[in-house]
C-alpha cells in the first residue's frame, strides 16, 4: 500500500507541473510566439541579402561613464555565405566571417536518437525555426569590429589533425585608419571548450579603447520531449547569485544586468548547455540578458575595456563552453557551471544519488544495471522504515472480516461506521496512518532520482538490454510498463482492500491507469518503478506471511 500511496502521490506532482505547464503555454506566454512559429512555417528561408533591411540600427551611443551602449541585435535568418569549417573529434562548427562568430555546430558524438547515430546534434544553428548563434565583438566610439564586420581568414576549412592536441582559426580585420584585430579561435582536442582571442594592434595614431562583449541570440521553440518537462533559456553566475535563472518571460518583462567582479552567462536546455566564461582575472565585468524582439533574446557578459595606445597593442580573451551538460567536464570549467545540470531544490540529495549511479555504472559498464543496483541500495537504506508500513497493513488486512462486519451492521451510516471502525483501530492499537510517515520520508529521494535520471545526460541513449537501447526514451514495445502494472496489480492483492466500493473500484483501476501513465516515461525511470515494486513485494510478502503466522 505504501508504494501505491507514492506512486499515487508521485503522479500527481507529475500531472501538475505538466498542467502548470500547459497553462503557462496557453494562456501565459504571449501568442506572438505561437503566430511566429507558424509564419516560420509557411514561409520559405530567405536569402542573407534579403535579411540586411531586418537587422536594427547600431547608433554610437555614449553611457555615463563615456563607454558606448552594448549593442543591439537581431535574428538573421539566412547566414553569410562567407563562411569556414571547422572540424574536431567532437565538433564540427561553421564560423560566419560576418562577425566572425560560430552560427552552427554539431556535437558529433551525441547523435539526434539512436535510429540515426551519423546525424549528430545540431546544438547551434542558424536556421529559422531554431534560431541560437553566438554574437561576438569590440564596441567603441569610432570603428571597431562589432559582431556586424567582416572579418577575412587564411583558409576556408581547418581540420583538427591526428596527434595535434588544438586548432587555431585566426581571423583578421582592418578598419582605414590602421587599427588591425586578429580574432582567434582555439579548439581542443576532446574538449567543448573554445577559447576566443583578440589581439589589437593600433597603427592610427590615436589611442584605441573599446569593450569586447560575447552574447548568445536565439529564439524560443518547444522542447520535443512528452511528459518531461526541462527549463530552457538564461542562466547567471555571480558572487552571492551562483545559479540564477532568467526565462525568457522575465526577459519579456525587463532587461536584466549584474555588474559584478566574476561570474558567467548561459543559455541551457535540456542535456546542453552554452556558455560564456571571462577569464578569472578579469573583473569588472556585466551580465546581461534581454528580449530582442517577439521571438530573440539574448544572454551574454561585457568584458573590461581594453585599451592599446597610438603604436601599441593589446589583448584580451575568453572562453566559451558550447556542448554536453556533464559534470565532470563542467566542474573543470567554470565555478558553479555543474549546477546547470539542474536537479531543482533536491538537488542536496540529487547529486550524491549520481555520484552513487555513477559509481555503480563503473562496476558494472552498463547505466540500467546501475539504475538496478541503486535502487536496491534505496530499498535498503529504508526498509526498516517500509517494514512497519507492511506491519501496520498487515495488520489492517487481519481486521477485514471485522470491518466488513461493522459495514453490514451499519449500513450507509457512514458517520456510526467511521466512529466504530475509529474504535476497533484503538482497540486493536493499531495506527491507520502508520504507513503514511515512511512514504513522506522516501518521497523526497523518489523525486530526486527522478532527476537524477531526467538531467542527467550520461544516461542518454544509454543501452540497457535486449530491445532497450535508450534509457532515456519510452519503451517501445511497452514491455516494462505493462510489467509495471502487473507488479502494482499483484501488490494490491496483499493489501486490505477499503471498505469503501467508490475507493475499492479506484484502487482497481489504478494500475491500469498507471500502466498508461508510465507507458510514456523515460524507460529508465520505469526500471526505477519496475525494480522498487518487485522489492516492495517481496518485503511485503515476507513480513506478511510472517504476521499471519504470529
């Protein structure tokens, strides 16, 4: 009864944070987003000479402390065809000499599903429906390379050679009065990372000062997984602020900036993550993100002003982290950066469940054997807990054949009914609610695992056996989910049945509803479920059996 209970309870945090969801997309977020997915749709690319008169203005305009404004910025939707490849063991990335930023990359070792594992992740694109690119440059008050110049390269495709552990992509522009920026792209072997340098060399004459500023542009659009939900859009780091979500609705509403020492700037979304890190040296720096337009937002960081003398040069840098949400490689990034793995407030306990998971994974080379194992750990660490849940409906079965008595006796007097059955329980001493503590003191780590399994990308199409070559998508054939529903079936059987016939016909349809309900999960969290109910009754059975014979 108790795993019932949780499931049932489970569910229902289930069922409201989609309906929470779906209420936020129907009638919260503005239906220009709908209108402009539909105009995508209907409407063929257009070409990049087509797009010049939709991009905005980029007036020279002076703040108070005499730097320009950060820049504005808009939605291209057809890309420069001036354009170089670059090619890694993990990433394969389009650099747009327009801006010279990175308007695509595919994450060549996390392909779109199983069923096709040469068609990688396109985590950038251009492309109008799903809109997201970097934007990158110095603003001054003269000329300098926004992410609107033209820069020029050496080649038009760079390729990562074997034995060589990085690449680096050089980039040139020269504006007339004899200032010259080489932009530099560092690539890494097995690395998301990139580090983006820019060496200035003044030759006009006159002093030269500027800020770089790094941004991400996309768009918003629907995340294809049913029934999971998973934030997308920003996400700041700072001093005092370690993970600060700022959705694009907040973004809708106002502009956010955080003048602060250090820190960084992201866009997530489910498994991946985006992000601009400032060197830890550099500080006074600005995160900011705002909405564009109907559709675009951005998130980004402002860089301290560099500055080179008439003669002189100057330099300064960054580095950005395009790629997996995988907790060792972000924990070797940026301070912080792991917490976009984002487990929510059970996060305390979610991470040491992983670690745990994770450990398991390396004993046993396989994800669902690890998920198998870690549940028996779970069952474990609260089965005394479980015990006296069993104990206590154990005890309420022996009182069946008394409480069907007191039904006869009492007919539809539910008031005199409840009063004796009241009776009979402190008579008997025996608590109705005793099995209802254990299931509030496990539920937190139930929805913590559930987390755990949801964000967690080293699970993605994680091969268990036979037919389940994903962990993270439904089963196919619908195996486990129907295994589900016989456990839950069976573990009704050794449970006191309520006297109630509305309450007995809903605990009969439970484990077909559940069995539907689950039929869509992830096949790793109804191995989760599969696993603990086969535990729960076999602990039930035993303690049981072992009561009736008292």
């Amino acid at each position: 009864m108790d795993n019932l209970r949780t499931l049932f309870i489970f569910g229902l945090l289930i069922v409201s944070l989609l309906l929470w969801e779906a209420w936020q997309n129907d009638y919260v977020r503005p239906q220009q987003v709908a209108t402009q997915s539909n105009t995508a749709n209907n409407e063929t690319p257009v070409s990049p000479a087509q797009t010049q008169g939709d991009l905005p203005e980029l007036p020279v305009a002076i703040s108070a402390n005499g730097l320009p404004e950060l820049p504005d910025s808009g939605q291209v939707t057809g890309a420069s065809t001036n354009q170089i490849r670059v090619k890694t063991d993990v990433i394969d990335a389009m650099i747009d000499l327009r801006g010279a930023d990175i308007r695509k990359l595919a994450l060549l070792k996390y392909p779109v599903d199983v069923d096709h594992p040469d068609q990688p992740v396109q985590f950038l694109n251009d492309a109008r429906e799903h809109f997201f690119v970097t934007q990158s440059g110095l603003r001054a008050e003269g000329s300098a390379p926004t992410h609107y110049e033209t820069y020029t390269a050496e080649q038009t495709e760079y390729v990562l050679g074997e034995g060589a552990d990085s690449l680096s992509i050089p980039l040139r522009w020269q504006s007339d009065d004899g200032v010259t920026v080489i932009k530099t792209y560092t690539f890494s072997r097995d690395s998301y990372l990139i580090n983006v340098n820019y060496q200035i060399e003044n030759q006009s004459g006159e002093r030269f000062a500027a800020y770089p500023y790094a941004q991400f542009n996309r768009n918003e659009w629907e995340d294809s997984s049913f029934l999971i939900y998973t934030y997308s859009g920003a996400v700041f780091s700072s001093p005092g602020n370690d993970y600060e979500k700022v959705d694009f609705d907040d973004l809708k509403k106002t502009d956010f900036r955080r003048d602060v020492n250090s820190g960084w700037a992201a866009m997530i979304q489910h498994y991946f993550v985006a992000a601009f890190i400032p060197d830890s040296e550099q500080l006074d720096i600005s995160l900011y993100g705002k909405s564009i337009n109907d559709t675009n937002y951005t998130a980004g960081v402002r860089l301290p002003v560099v500055t080179a003398n008439a003669g002189e040069q100057a330099q300064t840098s960054y580095n950005i982290y395009l790629g997996p949400k995988e907790h060792k490689r972000l924990e070797q990034v940026a301070d912080k950066l792991d917490l976009t793995v984002d487990y929510g407030i059970l996060t305390i306990i979610s991470k040491p469940l992983f670690i745990v998971l994770e450990w398991l994974h390396k004993l046993t080379g396989n994800w669902g054997w690890a998920i198998v194992l870690l549940t028996i750990l779970i069952k474990l660490a609260f089965y005394k807990l479980s015990a006296a849940s069993y104990r206590s409906m154990a005890s309420m079965r022996k009182l069946t054949p008394k409480l069907a008595s007191l039904k006869e006796r009492y007919g539809d007097d539910k008031q005199k009914f409840n009063q004796a059955m009241m009776d009979l329980y402190r008579t008997e001493k025996i608590n109705p609610l005793g099995g209802c503590l254990p299931i509030l003191v496990q539920m937190p780590v139930f929805l913590a695992f559930y987390w755990v399994l949801v964000e967690s990308i080293e699970l993605r199409q994680a091969d268990f056996i036979f037919w389940l070559n994903d962990l993270t998508a439904i089963d196919p054939y619908f195996v486990l989910p129907v295994l589900f529903g016989l456990t839950m079936w069976f573990q009704q059987k050794l449970n006191p049945m309520p006297q109630d016939p509305a309450q007995a016909m809903m605990m009969k349809v439970f484990p077909i509803v559940f069995t539907v309900f689950f039929a869509f999960f992830p096949s790793g969290l109804v191995l989760y479920w599969l696993v603990n109910n086969i535990l729960s009754i076999s602990q039930q059975w035993y303690i049981t059996r072992k009561m009736d014979a008292l």
